[in-house]
C-alpha cells in the first residue's frame, strides 16, 4: 500500500481563515459557517465576487498560510501510517507562484513552510519527507506523478480529480468530504473525516489489554494489531511483530452448547494440518486462559456470494470432498459432533422447537418484542407444525456413520478468503465437527450471506450429490430436511432478541448500535423468508434435471 493525499484543504484546512478573513473585509456575515464552500458561494454571489474569491485564495495559499490549521485528525493518521511502514506520498496540484495579486508570491514555499511549522516533517512522530511532497502545475500533471510513485489509494476533496479521465482505474479514490457530497455511482469512497479513513484504510487498533494478551503469547510487544473483519462471536486482529504477520482471534465465552470455541477450532485446524489438509490457516499458538489464538494469517480478499463463479462452486466441493475423504481416519472418529448437529429428523424438529420456545419465554418488554410474538404465534408455530408432519411422515432412523461427515458448520463464501493465488481458503471452525452432509448442504444454501444465484445454488446441490449422492437415501433426506433448516434459519435470525446475543455484540463491537432497530429489521427478515418457505415447493428447490 502506498497512499497519496492531496494538501490544500485536505491535509490544511481553510475554513476558519478564509471565514474570518471574509468577515473582517465586510464581504460575508459572521453568521455563515465556517466553511470554504459557503464562503466561496457567498463570494460568487457578490458583484465582483470572482475576483473577490481569487484575492482570498491568494492571501491564504501565500501571506496568510501560516494561520492555517492542519485538518482534525490527519496528524494522527500520518503517525498511524508511519508506525505500520506505510508509504505517503503528498501530491498536490498547485502553482509555484500565485497567478493573481503580487506575483512574487511563492505558495510552494509558503504551503512547505507550513508544514515544517506543524512539525509535518518531524521524523520521530508524523514524519513526511520533504522529498516526498509533490507540487504540480496542472491536474494532468498531479494525476501523472499519482501513477509513477505506484501510489495505491489517493486522497482529494475534490471529486474533479477523480472524475479525470486519466486518472488511473487502479488507484483506489478516496473522497474527503467533511460535508455530504455525491458518491460518484460507486467510483469513489467518501468520509467525513480522519479518523473514518484511519478506521477504513489501517482498520481499528487493539485496547490496551488484548495487546498485553498478545504480547504474553508472542513473548513480546508486538509492532501493531489493527482490527479485521467484523465477526461477531470473535475479535481478529492483524497483527505485526518483529518482521512476522499473525492473525490473532480472541473468542467469545463459550457456545450455547458448552462448546469451547478456542479449543474446537484450533484442535480441528491442527487436524486438518496433519492430514494434508492446507486450503486452511495453519494453528500456531493458543492461550486458552485468555482465550486467544495466534494462526498464519492469510493476505487475501472477501468473496463476494452473489458474484461467485462456476469455478469457486467447484473448490468449495472439493474441500467438502477433502474432508469427506480423511473422515475414516481413526483420528477422526474421535472428534466431537458439529454443533447443533443431528442425525435424525425428529432431533432437527426438536432443535426448531426448542429454539421457538427460548424466544417465545422472553419476559423483555416494548413494541419489538410485542411484534416478535405475533409473528411467533401466528406465523411460525403454524408453519412449523405444517413441516414437521410433512417430514416425518415417512420411515426414518439415525443416519449410519459411513453417511457422515466431517464439516465446518458453518460453510459459505462468507467464510472464505481469495488468496493471492487465486484460490480459495476457508475459515472459521469454531463449529466443527461430525455432521449430516444434509445440514452442511442446507445451511450453505440458507445461510442469509450466500446471495448465491439460482444457477450457482443447482451447481452446489449437484456437487453435493456427487460427493456424497452414495447414500441411498441421500436425496430424499435433502427433501425433508431442507424446509425444517430454513425454519431454523428463521430463528437464528431472530437471535437478536436474546440478552446473551445483545451481550455478545457489545462484547465484538463496543459500540453496538441500538438493539431494537437490529431487532426490527431481522423480524422482517425472518418473515420474508418464512413467507419464501411455505411458497415454495414440496422438498429441495435446487435439484437439477436428472437428479
């Protein structure tokens, strides 16, 4: 990463001086906010107002720069960059000379001095070369020096620059706007502030005390830890400590089920590691008194459900084909069932049911709980009934143990990352464990992140069948199945409404926002797709023809 950032009214900030300025010339009332823009607008307005905007800019850019002040946050970012080893490089379109008033005036001179005097150049803490500060005549000119430093991401206030047609597609745009502005059809990122590009660029940095939790594992402090992804049974860090990447995951208390999340997911990956198995992040170290891991971290980027391709279908069934293949390994015979696993139907009725029960003995009071039990009420436990009786009307029994599987619990592109060999890693085995291929099927094709496309969900069943379609009674099980998991689905959405579940998000975010507006929006959710469930037809929607 490289980034670029613009100066004038980027990294330095006009509004006070150009407002105050104004004001005292008896050209702008003192009522107007201080902002660049509305002066300039005011400005413009007045007979003469083009020239009267051109002396201001002149007097600020040159004379009156020392009176600048440097935008609120951006000090902070720069020594945040600094302290990572991030590369800055400030690219400007600004004249040496001013074009209008006394043209003896420098403005390079005077925008350099301005940085020197607000220590932008102090190396111990900020830390901007003066060598690295590039001012250019024109536009063209500023956006050709954007490409030849290879700079990543550029930072402007101006949606002009972006708007270039030479600008380089490569570059990702970052659009400074303390006020709303456009949002450029999604050719840009736009933040009000510092801090929320800090936030965005570097990621969150870790408290004071899961960095002390990290330095006891390593041995020592570490470099840095920034904040990844946003899951929400765990805290993941990238963290940097003496030339080494790590990703660091501190769990959640254990699951409903009494499931260690630490102890299942790094003794799994330390199985799959020993089977051969490496399209996972290798285990490296565990503190199961601060419940913190350290794992190999993984540089790569979110696959996208909805964008999936035939071929990504293809490596999420061969990893399940992988771990259907080492499950007669006698290790493997001894590790624990998935969570909330089940190898009959009337376990998977009875897991529906007693999640309907937990919601519906809430005692919490207000509109959304109000609205959470109508719909329990009169929506769901019909519907419930309608499926159950439907599944189990024909034979059935447990589920023999050579139609098992191992599985994540957990499975999707929402797990995944793309490495940067174009293939697939999978993450997140807090769940794992042995499970009926039925539910790890149904979960994949209901889970509310994997917005996979009607094409792509007959791909997935069709890969499903032919790694484990040597079970008899594999597709008529999938038909029974399937509609009691989206229930479940319906419930899990309706989590939210749960204390324990209000205590985990503020234990993941520390900011949750506010829980009856989550509550709300996930009661439509679970009613939108409970309405798809009960139209939808008999059985399994995505068998392919001849399946």
């Amino acid at each position: 990463m490289v980034i670029g950032i613009d100066f004038d009214n980027t990294i330095a900030s006009y509004d006070e001086l150009m407002h105050r300025l104004a004001v005292d010339w008896g050209w702008i009332p003192a009522t107007l906010p201080r902002n660049k823009r509305l002066v300039r607008d005011a400005l413009r307005s007045l007979p003469d107002g083009e020239l009267k905007w051109r002396r201001l800019q002149t007097h600020c850019y040159g004379p009156g720069m020392c009176d600048a002040r440097p935008m609120e946050g951006i000090k902070e970012f720069l020594a945040a960059c600094k302290g990572r080893g991030i590369p800055v490089r400030v690219v400007s379109h600004k004249s040496e000379f001013a074009n209008f008033g006394d043209p003896t005036v420098n403005l390079r001179a005077a925008a350099l001095e301005w940085m020197s005097q607000q220590s932008f150049f102090d190396a111990e803490h900020v830390g901007i070369g003066r060598d690295q500060v590039y001012f250019e005549e024109t536009r063209e000119d500023k956006i050709a020096r954007i490409r030849s430093l290879g700079i990543t991401h550029f930072i402007d206030d101006l949606e002009e620059t972006f708007l270039e047609r030479s600008f380089p597609p490569q570059v990702a745009k970052i659009l400074f706007a303390p006020q709303p502005v456009h949002n450029g059809r999604g050719e840009w990122r736009s933040f009000a502030s510092w801090p929320d590009i800090q936030l965005h660029l570097l990621g969150e940095q870790a408290p004071r005390e899961d960095l002390e939790a990290l330095a006891a594992l390593l041995g020592r402090p570490v470099d840095a830890a920034e904040r990844v992804g946003a899951g929400r049974n765990s805290r993941v860090y990238r963290v940097r400590c003496g030339g080494a990447e790590y990703a660091a995951k501190f769990y959640f208390k254990p699951t409903a089920d009494g499931r260690d999340r630490l102890q299942v997911e790094f003794s799994a990956l330390q199985f799959l590691w020993r089977r051969g198995v490496r399209r996972v992040a290798q285990p490296l170290r565990a503190d199961a008194g601060r419940q913190v891991a350290l794992y190999q971290f993984i540089d790569g980027e979110a696959v996208e459900a909805s964008k999936a391709t035939a071929a990504d279908i293809d490596r999420l069934v061969e990893f399940i084909g992988q771990l259907k293949a080492i499950d007669a390994d006698s290790e493997a015979r001894s590790l624990v069932a998935a969570a909330e696993a089940s190898f009959t139907i009337a376990g998977v009725v009875e897991n529906v049911r007693q999640r309907l029960e937990r919601l519906q003995s809430l005692k919490a009071e207000g509109a959304a709980y109000d609205a959470l039990g109508h719909f329990l009420r009169d929506e769901f436990s019909p519907a419930l009934q309608t499926l159950a009786q439907r599944a189990m009307s024909g034979r059935s029994g447990e589920l023999a143990w050579q139609y098992r599987t191992l599985s994540p619990s957990d499975l999707g592109f929402h797990n995944t990352l793309r490495g940067g060999d174009g293939r697939l890693v999978f993450l997140d085995f807090e769940y794992f464990g042995w499970d009926d291929p039925a539910k790890t099927l149904s979960d994949a094709l209901l889970h509310p992140l994997m917005r996979l496309s009607s094409e792509r969900k007959r791909q997935l069943a069709s890969g499903f069948t032919a790694v484990f379609g040597g079970d008899p009674g594999w597709r008529q099980r999938v038909d029974r199945l399937y509609p009691l998991f989206a229930l479940k689905w319906c419930m899990i959405m309706l989590n939210e409404f749960r204390p324990e579940q209000i205590e985990r998000r503020r234990y993941v975010d520390r900011d949750a926002e506010e829980a009856q507006v989550i509550q709300m929006r996930q009661l439509a959710a679970a009613r939108s797709a409970l309405q798809r469930i009960m139209r939808e037809e008999r059985g399994f929607p995505y068998w392919g023809q001849g399946e």
